[in-house]
C-alpha cells in the first residue's frame, strides 16, 4: 500500500514539474511568423500589463521571450500571432544561443547589442 502511495507521488510530482517548467513563451521573428506588426503588439501588451519582456536581438530574428501567462496566450492567439511555449531549458537555450551570436559578432567586429530585458517602464520613456 505504501509503495502504490509512493509511486502514485512521484508520478504527481513529475506532471506537476513538467508543466511547471512551461514558463516562457516565445514569439519568433523570423519566416515562420504569422503577422510581424501583430507580434510587436503582443510584446507591447505584454509591458502594458506590466509582465517582463526579453528582445532576443539575435535568436530567429529578434524573438520576443515573455512569461507563460494564459492571458497572453490568448492574446497572440486572437491576432493570428504565432508563439512556442518554452520549458526552462528551451529557453535558458534560446539566450544562450543569442549570446553565443552576440559574442561572435562582437569578436569579429559587427557589434551586436546583447539582449535586452523591459519593463513597462522603460518602454514609457522610449
């Protein structure tokens, strides 16, 4: 009996973890976007309400990097706005790879600025 209770845990444990670790959005900025102008709104709202953006300047043509919310979801969704939904480790590697980028643009002299975290506040000021 016990060990029924275990198992029965530890399988509740891991679901719960894997939908937990579904915590960032991701709205590309390359080809495979469905309406770009959409898409900056979408971040755009995002700031409005006061949720942290991340601009990927160099991951899939500045990728937008957002907190899994299920008002957002929706959100993007109505306007036709394509987005991935990133565990931790999809997106701990979408901002490596944009560093990665960044690092090899800066050694060979293009200059790319790094990634960049908003707030609502400062896109008031700019």
């Amino acid at each position: 009996m016990l060990r029924k209770i275990s198992l029965i845990f530890i399988v509740l444990s891991a679901l719960n973890c894997s939908a937990a670790s579904a915590d960032k959005i991701l709205i590309p900025m390359d080809a495979s976007q469905t309406d770009h102008l959409k898409a900056y709104g979408v971040a755009y709202h995002s700031l409005e309400e006061g949720r942290p953006v991340e601009w990927l300047l160099n991951y899939r043509g500045g990728s937008f990097l957002l907190q899994n919310d299920s008002a957002i979801a929706e959100y993007a969704l109505l306007r036709g706005v394509r987005y991935e939904v990133l565990g931790n480790f999809g997106a701990r590697q979408s901002r490596q790879r944009d560093r990665a980028i960044q690092h090899v643009e800066r050694t060979s002299g293009k200059g790319a600025e790094s990634s960049c975290l908003y707030t609502a506040e400062q896109a008031a000021l700019g």
